[in-house]
C-alpha cells in the first residue's frame, strides 16, 4: 500500500496499537511456537524437529504426562513445519485404509487454508506441492496443487487410533506421511542435519514470552515478520490505519523515529490488545446443557482480529468445525461444578447420540487439565468402545470412582477419589446439526453427591 504519513494523536495510537496488538498477537505466538518446536534434535521429543520433516507421536499420553493439558485419546499426532522460502514441498499421505485422517495446513496468522484427510480429499494415496505465493513452475503430473499464504506453515497431523492395540497400524500410516522438496522428488532423501540455535528461549513457553514482550520488540518483531508473511488480501483496512503509527508490510518498523508521546502511547496499548485478548479468550464458546461449544469463526477467521487473537491464546492451532468440534463441560445439570466425590451419568437419547461422520468420545481430566491414573487404564470412552445401549437405543455413559457394577463397566469413565474433574467431548467430522447449533450435548446428571444417603 502507498505510505501514510504518521499524523496521530497520542489517544489514536493508543487506540490503533491495541487493535495492531491482536492483530499481529497470532503471528508472533506461531513464529515463537515455530522456534521452540523445530529447535530440537529429531526424535527426541515426540511431535517435535527440524522444518519439512513430519515428527510423530507414536503412542497415548502416560497417566502421569504432565507436559500438554487436555490431551486427546483419540488421535496420534504427525506434526509438520514447512519452509516455503526455497522452494515448495511436496506433501504426501498414504492409503489409510479408510481410516480417517486429517493434515490441517495453518498459514502463520494461524487460518487453516488446506485440510487433506478423509472428509475432503479421501484415503487414497495422494500427493500435494505446497507453494508459495506467486510461485511459477512445472510440478510432476498427478501432483494437486495447495497455494499457501505465507512462507511458512504448520501441519497439525491426527489420524485415527483405536486404542492401544492399534498402534502398530496407526505408526505403519504415520510412517507414510511424508515431506519431500520439490527438488528431491524422485530422489532419495537427503540427510537433514540439526544445528540447535542458542538464541532460541527454549525454557519460557511462548504464550508467556509473548505476554512480557517490550512494546518496541513485539511491534518490530510484527513487522519483521509481515516481510516473510505477507498479511491477508482483506487486510487493507486494518494495515491502514496500522501505517498511521508506522508499520507497514515490506517494512522495518522505525520506532525511534516515533515521537515519545506516541511511543508513550503504544506501551500502553499493547498492555490494553493483551487484556483485550484475555477477556475474549475467556468467552469464545457459547454455553447450552452446562458445555461451552466453539463453533463461530474458528479455523477460518477473516476480518475476525479479535477472535482470533483469542483462539490463539485460547488453544493454538485449532480446527475448522467442519473437522473437528470439542465441547468442554462446566457444570452439571444442578448447574454445579464437578467432582470426583460424585456420581454422574451422561444421558444420550437415541436421537442425541453425537451426530458425526467420523467418531465421537468423552475424555475425563482433573482440576489441571490432565489425564487421570485407574484401573482400566481407560481415559476417554466413546463410539469405538464396546459400549452397551438401553433397550430403546439411548446411552448412559458412568462417571464415578468405583466401579458402576459389571453389567455397566464396559460404560464407565473412572473419575479419582477427590477433587475438581471435567470433560471433554470429541466430535470429529461433526454434521450440520452439531456445527449450527441445532445439537447441543444433553447435560450430564449428578446420580450421586458426597455425603448423600441412598433410600434402601
């Protein structure tokens, strides 16, 4: 865009930079995030290593991982960082069988601009050349084509696992997963050596290391930034009014050449886009039966700065709802909250059954967001379980410390002896009905409070 002279007043940089602060907050996590994750030697921490190399998760959490909240038991992850600033990269699946997959490509402003998997492309073998913007060049034939918004991108790979006993299988289809530089196809791979960066914060996590970032740095940073990862084509409004304090995509950002009224400004408004961003973050989900469901502007965000800046801070990296939709228990029926003391069902009639394409279950964490140890081993509980249905095709679902009796264990979800606990419902490849609202998850019943006397 053609330049706009700096002619604002101290209140309207405040202003504009609160708004440039969200704006820019989801590209600054991603490009952190990036760092962190592709600073480490292959293989040594699962999901994590160099750019264009898929590194997997090849098994479940252990009850005692205390490393990522709310983990999923119902995916292996496959995860990815490409580097488009060479040349693209081919990205390849392999037949799965009919098992379901998903490999979401995130651009750096965390939109999901490509979802190859089972609900959009199938399970048959294929190939994708991931370019970059404005590239020209000739691809080999039967190679589909995937436009990527910015140099970089993030691939969140999940594909169906069934358990524990479904490992071997699911690694035989992660190991299919591949990322070769359009340059070596054809050709055996080359080595890919590891030189770890010293200048790279691998102890602080990014959302904290953004948090405390100096208004000069996080802005310059931004800017920097929007060299590599040029903003979005309706963007024009907000890089407008971004340029009547100075920043602009292509270019440096000259803080010095600010006058201190307005740097003054800007340290304060970005301290006001990180409230601003807390405060959304706190109610993205509209809540209905005691769960709080996102299913507005998520994956896909527009002109959405805000919200996005938000679903960023909130859980990184998330979904299309199309893919995958995770409503996330906040109280029970009596409208209280939940613990392990207690004795809950979850009702489903026959016509609430989760409505999905794929599958659906039911995770149980404790007041920290972790897995819990028990007897079963069992974590989530859901459609691929053996599960037992009333005689009219409804579904309780048992969630209680002791075992609920042999006639019900093949429904029940262990919950520890004390505490706070919560849920999470999975629902992959959710139908319409899930993604407009009409469906909502039935509240889940206390059976069963501490200290409460059962009638004989």
């Amino acid at each position: 865009m053609t330049s706009i002279p700096i002619t604002t007043s101290a209140d309207e940089a405040r202003e504009i930079g609160a708004e440039g602060f969200f704006y820019f907050y989801p590209l600054v996590l991603m490009d952190i995030t990036r760092l962190q994750m592709t600073d480490i030697e292959p293989g040594k921490t699962p999901g994590c290593g160099p750019m264009n190399m898929f590194h997997h998760v090849p098994t479940f959490p252990p009850a005692d991982m205390r490393v990522v909240v709310r983990p999923n038991f119902d995916t292996l992850y496959s995860i990815a960082w490409l580097d488009l600033t060479a040349e693209p990269v081919i990205l390849s699946a392999p037949d799965t069988g009919g098992r379901y997959y998903l490999l979401p490509l995130l651009d750096m402003w965390t939109d999901v601009f490509a979802s190859p998997g089972k609900r959009t492309s199938g399970t048959a073998a294929q190939n994708f050349a991931v370019v970059p913007q404005g590239w020209k060049g000739a691809l080999p034939d039967g190679i589909d084509v995937i436009q990527a918004p910015t140099a970089y991108a993030w691939v969140i790979g999940r594909t169906q696992t069934n358990g524990p006993s479904d490992y071997e299988a699911v690694n035989k289809v992660q190991a299919g997963y591949a990322i070769t530089p359009l340059s070596r196809w054809g050709k055996a791979s080359a080595p890919n050596a590891f030189k770890a960066d010293p200048s790279v914060d691998m102890k602080t996590e990014p959302m904290f290391q953004v948090a405390n970032m100096a208004p000069k740095k996080f802005f310059s940073y931004a800017a920097e930034l929007m060299k590599l990862h040029p903003p979005h084509v309706t963007d024009w409004s907000m890089l407008a009014r971004l340029a009547r304090i100075g920043i602009e995509p292509g270019k440096s950002f000259a803080w010095e050449k600010l006058n201190p009224a307005v740097q003054d400004a800007l340290a304060t408004a970005a301290a006001d886009g990180l409230e601003k961003t807390r405060s959304q973050a706190t109610g993205l989900a509209r809540a209905r039966n005691g769960w709080q469901t996102m299913i507005d502007t998520i994956g896909v965000y527009g002109n959405s700065y805000l919200h996005r800046a938000a679903v960023a801070m909130a859980g990184l990296g998330a979904n299309q709802p199309e893919d995958a939709i995770y409503p996330l228990s906040i109280a029970d029926a009596d409208g209280k909250r939940f613990l392990a003391e207690n004795s809950y069902v979850l009702h489903f009639n026959k016509a609430e059954i989760p409505p999905v394409d794929a599958f659906w279950s039911l995770t149980l964490y404790d007041a920290d967001g972790y897995q819990v140890a028990n007897p079963l081993n069992r974590f989530a509980i859901g459609d691929r379980d053996p599960l037992k249905f009333n005689a009219d095709g409804s579904l309780d679902l048992f969630v209680q410390h002791e075992s609920p009796g042999a006639d019900k264990e093949a429904n029940w979800l262990p919950s520890p002896a004390s505490g706070a606990i919560g849920f999470v419902l999975r629902l992959y490849a959710p139908k319409a009905t899930v993604r407009d609202g009409t469906w909502a998850p039935p509240s889940v019943r206390c059976v069963k409070r501490k200290g409460e006397v059962r009638a004989a």
